[in-house]
C-alpha cells in the first residue's frame, strides 16, 4: 500500500483552517447543519456499490461485511441524527432551588471547538464517520486522523464531505503514522475521540493528559459470550460462528471467549464445527493487514504448545496470507495468550462451565470490558447473569449488532475505554454542556451576601431548618 503522510506544517495549517471554519459552523442552526448532513447520506446512497467495492479491494472485506459493518450502522446514523439533532441539542429548562427565589435555570449544549478523531482500520466507515457526524452536529469542525492501513478509505472520507458541499475547512483529514498523529494532539485540539488498541490509547491520553484536553476512547476488547444450558443450541452455535469469525475477527466486539454450560457442551462444540466448516470465501476472505495476521497466528501457536485442541482451521503457511482460516479450539487454560490478550482474528476459544457463578466470574477475569452476549431461554435469568457482568454493553441472545443500535449509548470500562457516543449521549459528547442561571436583578442584594449580621446568621438557620426538618 501506498504510503500518504500530511506534512507537519500542513497539519498545522488544517488545523488553522478548522478553528476558522468552526466559527461560522458553529453559528448555523442546528436544522441548518442537519441539511448538509442530509447531503452527505444521499451522496453515500448514489455511491453506495463503489464504497463497497472500495472496501472489499483495499480491506479484504466480504461484500456482505461492508454493507452491514460499515455502510448500513453510518447511514442509519445519519437518518437518525436527521430526525433528532435539532430536539436533542434544544436548551433544555431546569429547576430552580426554592432558595434561589425568583431565578430561572437552563442547560445550553454548546459546541467545543475543533475535534480530532481517531479512526481505525477494520470498519473505517463506521468508526471513523459515526463520530465525525456527531461532532459536525454538534457545531464543531472536525479533523479526522485516519488509520494508514485504511488511506484508500480515508481519501474517499475526505472526497465524501466535498461533494456534499460542506464548507471548506470543517471537515478535513489527515494523513500519517505516529508523527502526524502526535503533531495533530500537539496544537491541541478541544476534543479528542480514539478508536483503536488499548495500547495505542494510553500514548493519545498520557499526550492529551499534558494539555488538559478531553477524551473518549474506545479500545480493545476481549468480548465473552456466555451460552446456558437453556439456551436456543441452533441459535447460539450460528451467533458463536459469526459473532467470531465476521470481518475474519476484527471487529472490537467480536466474540473472543464462549463459555458454554457443561450439559450441553459436546452438542454446541459439535454444530459450532459443522457450522465453521460450511463457511466458504463468501463469508470470510481474509485479514486486512499482516501484522494482524501474524499476530494472531503467535496466539495459535502459543495455545497449541500449551494442549490447546483444534477442531477446524489451524495454523496457516506464509503463503496463504492474507487469508487465516477460521479455528476452533477446545482445552484451552487461562495462562494461553488466547484467552487473555485481544485475539483480533479468527480463534475461537470454547470452555465449559458448570454454574452461572463460574460463567460470569471467567467472563469478568479480564482486563477489558466491552461487550458480552448472553443465552438463554429464560430471559430473566439471562438479565440476572448480564447485570453482572462487567461490560460497556451486553446483548441477550444476539451478538455484535448492538453495536449499531443508534438509540443506545456505546462505550467500554476498564481498559477498554471510557466514555459513551451514539444517540443523544453521541451528541453530548462533542459539546460544553452549560448550565445557565439567570435572576432579574432587581433585588438590592441577598441574603447570604455581604456585610454578614446577626440578622445573616439568624435568616440562614431559620431557612435551614425550615426547609431540611
């Protein structure tokens, strides 16, 4: 792939043009930013069979995963935004204190600036734009940082919003690896929004940390999903296949680890293998980088040596790259890479368990808290076992696609990340929620203010204990 860098000096003057543009995006109304957003879903629309083609060459994506990975979850974020942006970002009225007589109160949600995004490789589209959609929303101008793996992508990005004729300057990207990243924190955006590795994350936060800057970050996961001994066997053996091995595993919310109950384990390792073996270059093509091969690949390996089981797929030759063939393991321990490092490809890991209490106390023996899915027929006990888990976002009896539920926050915890975007939250996060007093100003002075008397003091403790007996 062809490498693209901006220059540094050319980052500075984006983000010149950005903090410019951002003064009189700011100043159009909320349904006036919505009709070019408007535009920017109608261009995608027309384009619709080139950006699939896009991502299927430069990605190695199926044609199946871009539209309902990339394509489908941005669109329907632009047409929900359409219908709610302006409501959403209304001045909401609050209530006032008895002790503030005669004020008002209001909350204003104001934009921030200029937002640097961080966007990924393995759904460029959808993590990168979702968030860009949001933040222009808002009233912010937006730089986005594409990952280098996706540039293809990322130069169409910028094409995209040209031809929906945004004004010059609101939306921009830019081109690079670490420099260029660390250069576009450097002149210190108001809002950073990172998508990508935990490890990559902690660098962007210990960066931002020095300048005060504000985040949200949405790193690795290592998704459990839990099947019970109720559970729709078909069902949560066809969810295991795909939640694991879509977009060959790299997906941030894939299915990583599957704790299965002991009675029904033989018979869901058994059509979870048969389902496996039935996938075909239709469903999986191959890994969209080398390095992920290879690093998925030394999780293979590692499991193998320590007693791992293999019942489909295996280790690939250097030759078959990109394509790593979907794996199933059984016997397999806590102290494998596999089970505690982010897979990001195809491996997926089976355990047995005997009670709730184990599923749930393997599912939370990890760093990182994503995502989790849980089986069940009794959707009760399913929402008991899910309360516990220590997740970001849980689905019952479904896997993955609650990721593009636009009417539910997402966002991880613990070293998966912090912070929530999507819905009204996803607008909320790129502004300055103010809170707003107002009094009329025709009183002198009040009670508590200067000179303090006796008459201060003796007012106060009659209101306090008036009001709190």
């Amino acid at each position: 792939m062809v490498s693209i860098r901006t220059d540094l000096s050319a980052i500075k003057k984006k983000m010149e043009l950005a903090r410019d543009s951002s003064s009189s995006w700011r100043m159009l109304s909320s349904k006036e930013r919505v009709s070019y957003i408007k535009k920017v879903r109608k261009q995608l629309v027309e384009d619709l069979d080139e950006w699939v083609g896009l991502l299927e060459s430069s990605l190695n994506k199926t044609r199946s995963d871009a539209l309902s990975g990339d394509l489908l979850p941005v669109l329907d974020a632009l047409q929900f935004y359409e219908k709610r942006a302006a409501k959403i970002l209304k001045p909401q009225k609050a209530r006032t204190p008895f002790h503030f007589f005669g004020g008002k109160s209001k909350v204003t949600y104001e934009p921030l600036g200029v937002v640097l995004i961080f966007g990924p490789w393995n759904f460029p589209m959808q993590l990168s734009l979702i968030p860009a959609i949001s933040a222009l929303l808002a009233g912010n101008a937006v730089l986005i940082k594409g990952s280098e793996e996706a540039n293809p992508v990322n130069r169409e990005i910028e094409r995209l919003f040209k031809k929906a004729g945004l004004p010059e300057g609101v939306c921009q990207v830019v081109y690079g690896e670490k420099e260029e990243a660390r250069e576009a924190i450097q002149l210190r955006p108001d809002k950073i929004f990172f998508t990508g590795s935990s490890a990559v994350g902690k660098k962007v936060l210990k960066q931002a940390a020095e300048q005060v800057i504000p985040c949200n970050v949405e790193l690795s996961g290592k998704d459990p999903m839990i099947v019970l001994a109720d559970a729709n066997l078909e069902r949560a053996a066809r969810a295991a296949v795909w939640g694991a091995f879509m977009n060959s595993g790299q997906v941030c919310v894939g299915i990583e680890r599957v704790y299965v109950h002991e009675n029904i384990y033989e018979a869901f390792v058994e059509k979870v293998v048969h389902f496996t073996k039935e996938l075909t270059g239709r469903d999986v093509k191959g890994m969209s980088t080398s390095r992920g091969w290879h690093s998925v690949k030394v999780q293979l390996e590692d499991a193998i040596e320590k007693g791992a089981s293999i019942h489909t797929g295996g280790i690939p030759d250097d030759e078959e790259k990109p394509y790593f063939p979907p794996t199933v393991l059984t016997n397999v321990t806590g102290d494998m890479a596999v089970m505690k490092e982010e897979t990001f490809g195809p491996l997926m890991p089976i355990v047995p368990f005997q009670t709730d209490e184990e599923a749930i106390r393997m599912a939370n023996g990890s760093p990182y808290g994503l995502n989790a899915s849980v089986f069940s027929a009794d959707r009760k006990r399913a929402e008991h076992v899910a309360a516990k888990l220590e997740t970001g976002n849980c689905f019952i009896n479904d896997v993955l696609r609650n990721i593009s539920n636009m009417h539910l926050p997402f966002g991880g915890i613990k070293e998966s990340g912090f912070g929530r975007y999507h819905g009204a939250k996803g607008l909320y996060a790129f502004c300055n929620i103010k809170a707003t007093m107002i009094k009329n100003g025709r009183r002198e002075k009040e009670l508590n203010w200067f000179p303090y008397t006796e008459q201060t003091v003796d007012g106060l403790r009659k209101f306090i204990k008036w009001k709190f007996r």
